[in-house]
C-alpha cells in the first residue's frame, strides 16, 4: 500500500468511525459469538501476495466487527469502562501517523515535554501536591509494578537489581482484601512473591483496610526479622466500590518508614471534582499515586497517569544507562523511559493534550458528575423495588445489586442466570463480583456517550428481564 493511499482510506474510514459510534445504540452491547467463530474464518496461513485494501477493510467488518465487545456503547455498565472520545480518537490517528518510539527526550523532545506538562495539568486537576511528579505509563499494573520495584529497592538499599533477591530477607506488601488483582501480580512479577503479600480484613462503611490490624502485622513481620516494604491503598476498589482511609495508612506508614503506593485506578479521575476528593484524603502523604484517565476521563486506552513523590530514587531503580541510550550533551533531561519497565514508549500525552484543551475541566467535571448522579439516582430507583436489593450502595457511579424475589433458595444461582439472560439479550452489559460472600451484580457508569435515559432504559431491561 502506498502513502497516498491514505488520501483514498482516510476519509472513509473517518466516515465509517463517524457513523459506527452514531449507531452503536443497534447493536448488541456484548458480542454474541462462541468461542472460535472468528478464528475459523481467518486464513491459517499468510498471504503470500499483497490483498486489495477493499478486501482487508470488508473483512474487518465482515468477520471482526461481529466479534467485537462495543466498549464505547452508551449502554456499556460493565467492568469499568475504557473510555474514548473524538479527541482522543484525532490524537491516536496523529500518534499512529508520527510513530514514533518516545523512549528518550531526544527521540521526540515534543512528546517528553508535553508529558511533563500533561502530567502537571493533571496532578492540578486532582489536587496533588507540587511535590509529585508524574509518567503516563501504558496500564495501572505497570505503575504499581513499577512503585513496588520502587518500594523493594528502597527497602533493600538499592540491593535487590545487583544482587537478586536470594539471601536477602522476605520484602513484605500490605493491602486490604479488596484490591485488585494487579498487585498481586506485581508481587509476583517483583520477585515478592504471593505469600508475602499480606492481605487484611476491612472495616467501616468504605470497606477500607483495619488500620489497627495493618499496623499490627507490619510491627508483628518487623519482630520476625521480615522487611515491611510497602502498603498498597486502594481508593476506589474493582468490586464494589472500597476505598482506604489513606491519610491513616500514611501516619502507620510514616510511623513505621514504609512506602505507599495508592491504586485509584478508576476513582482518580473523579477527583477532578473537588467535593469528591475526600476519598482520596491523606494522598498527598503517599510515595506514589496512580489513575487510569483511559478508565474515566475520555481519553483512549493507553493512558495511566502515574505520580511519584521522589523521582530520584524512583529513576535509581528502573533506570539503565548502556552507552546507545545515552543523550551527548545534555544533563538536565527527562527520559521517560527510565520511569517506566519498557524501553518503548508510545506518545500518549498527545491524546491528553487533545482532550483537555478540547473539552475543558468544566466540562470533564460535569460528565462525571453526571454519571455520579445517574447512578444514584438509579440505585435509589432499583432499592424501592421489592424483588431487587442493592448490595452495596454507591460509591461515585458504582453500585451492586442482586434480584431476590421472595423464595429464593438459591440467590446465587439466579443471578448468575440473569446475568446471563442480560448480557444475552445485548441491549445493556454488566458484569458480576462476589460481596460478603455473595454473588452480586455491579452496575457501574462510566461510558462517554451515556445519557441518562440510557441509565434508565438499564432499569427496565434489568426488572423485565429479571421477572419475564
Ligand atoms: N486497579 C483497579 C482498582 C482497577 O479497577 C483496575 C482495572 O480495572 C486496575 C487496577 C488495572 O488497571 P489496568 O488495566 O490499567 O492495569
């Protein structure tokens, strides 16, 4: 394919975006294949001569598109969403064009600088201190990979990269049984291991983690010889909605010289609005903060935003300087890649900068704000009818619920049935947890094109299809 080419495909493509995100609202939220229906229509071999471009494009719509989960459907409620907007959309086609690899300044000074002005612009909009600096790394699981190399290090004297981990004592992690499963993973990944990943029990309305039992287990581990590395505080947990009381994590943690790392994954960008930043209290105490603005603030996957409080150190354990990644010249530079695992990285700040400029902070708080008071609004709704009980109640715009019609004997089952029967039908999508021992269903709103009315067209799928 040559480059003019793009004259011919670019605007249809552009047409064909254009008309699919107008008429998402037909199709089914969920695919609706079986597994391998996509993969039986694929060539086992590759194309030895080129195809046509009109070929390679009807297939993506004839045998991709019907397999594909529409993340930016209005009736999306699932998981978290994974947000996206025109914007953002422009900036990836921009991104994609330039391709360029941002490893270093001098591969693209541009996409370095405007990083470290985004990542400023958005620790203003949360309400971090000046004393944070930030790196949009791809995923929150690299960032807490990332801080809890960080923490290891620290706690190891900068030892554990020389040396490896063998002969030095256990590094300890603690968090609530709430967090999600990527800390468990960088445990894994960081050579910390599942079993010195300490897992306490939860206390309060906000299923926060027992401050008590988190101080007790690190003084507890410190006696045994063991070194408590890190606390990783959740605000804003994937299952229902748990947030920790941070700025008491901190005080343990400043008390017994122990590292913090905060998952706001998803909740981060609600603290874009200022009456919603009380879950986060105490952050500005922590070593290290992420949030995903792909999750909830408009901007396409990749894109997690990631704050430390001491680069320096930060840099000192995931920086390596061979001599065909040295800059000639120049001290005072920011290579991103020494805050991150990769060496390779995309220009992600172009999509922010698109997005914040093109809508404003007014407006992105306002979305969020919307999607906060739709969900409430609708728990308060679904809570008033008899057969349906909301089994936690709404943290920003999550909320979970189950059916239980009088006599049921077997709650979980049913729900697990109606889930299906939900997700079959295609018209919304929602996915499940487990809370206090429950099967429960979460409904969360998050989608860039969700309107009210969608919200409340979820209430008469849910209750109709639940009673029909
Ligand atoms: N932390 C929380 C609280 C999450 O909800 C999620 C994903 O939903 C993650 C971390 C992982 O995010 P990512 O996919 O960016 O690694």
């Amino acid at each position: 394919m040559e480059t003019e080419e793009l004259n011919r495909w670019g605007p249809d493509l552009a047409r064909w975006a254009a008309d699919y995100l107008a008429t998402l609202r037909e199709r089914p939220v969920r695919a609706q294949t079986e597994p391998g229906d996509i993969a039986r229509q694929i060539a086992d071999e590759p194309p030895a001569e080129p195809h046509a471009f009109e070929d390679v494009f009807r297939d993506f719509q004839d045998i991709v598109m019907p397999g594909m989960t529409h993340w930016q459907h209005p009736r999306f409620f699932a998981y978290f969403t994974a947000n996206s907007s025109p914007p953002a959309l422009l900036a990836e086609w921009l991104t994609a064009t330039l391709a360029a690899q941002c490893m270093l300044w001098q591969t693209s000074p541009a996409a370095t600088e405007l990083e470290t002005r985004m990542m400023d612009w958005l620790r203003q909009m949360i309400g971090l201190p000046t004393d944070f600096e930030g790196v949009i790394q791809d995923t929150a699981s690299t960032a807490t990979l990332a801080a809890l190399l960080h923490a290891r290090e620290r706690v190891l004297g900068f030892r554990g990269n020389g040396e490896g981990l063998s002969g030095l004592p256990p590094c300890r992690v603690y968090c609530s049984d709430q967090v999600h499963s990527s800390i468990d993973k960088a445990c894994w990944v960081a050579g910390i291991g599942q079993a010195n990943l300490v897992k306490l029990p939860t206390e309060g309305d906000r299923g926060g983690l027992c401050i008590t039992e988190l101080e007790a287990a690190i003084v507890r581990d410190r006696e045994a010889g063991l070194l408590p590395a890190a606390i990783v505080a959740v605000v804003g947990g994937t299952s229902i909605g748990a947030c920790d009381d941070v700025a008491a994590i901190c005080e343990v943690a400043k008390r017994q010289d122990v590292y913090v790392h905060v998952d706001a994954a998803w909740a981060g960008s609600a603290m874009i609005c200022p009456e919603f930043r009380h879950l986060m209290a105490g952050s500005e105490q922590a070593d290290s903060f992420v949030f995903n603005p792909h999750k909830w603030l408009l901007t396409n996957f990749d894109c997690s935003a990631h704050f430390v409080r001491d680069p320096e150190s930060f840099v000192r354990t995931l920086a390596i300087r061979p001599t065909y990644l040295k800059t000639q010249g120049h001290d005072r530079i920011t290579n991103y890649s020494e805050w991150s695992i990769p060496l390779g990285r995309r220009f992600r700040a172009l999509k922010l900068w698109f997005v914040l400029r093109s809508y404003g902070v007014n407006a992105l708080q306002e979305t969020i704000r919307s999607h906060v008071a739709w969900a409430a609004e609708l728990a308060e709704k679904l809570g008033e009818e008899p057969d349906f009980e909301i089994t936690s109640p709404p943290v920003l715009s999550l909320f979970s619920f189950r059916y239980l019609p009088d006599g049921a004997d077997d709650p979980d089952t049913l729900n697990a049935t109606l889930l299906d029967r939900i997700n079959d039908d295609g018209r919304i999508y929602l996915t499940q947890t487990t809370h206090d021992g429950k099967y429960v269903i979460r409904f969360h709103v998050g989608q860039t094109y969700t309107t009210r009315e969608d919200v409340m067209f979820a209430f008469d799928v849910m209750t109709s299809l639940a009673r029909g």
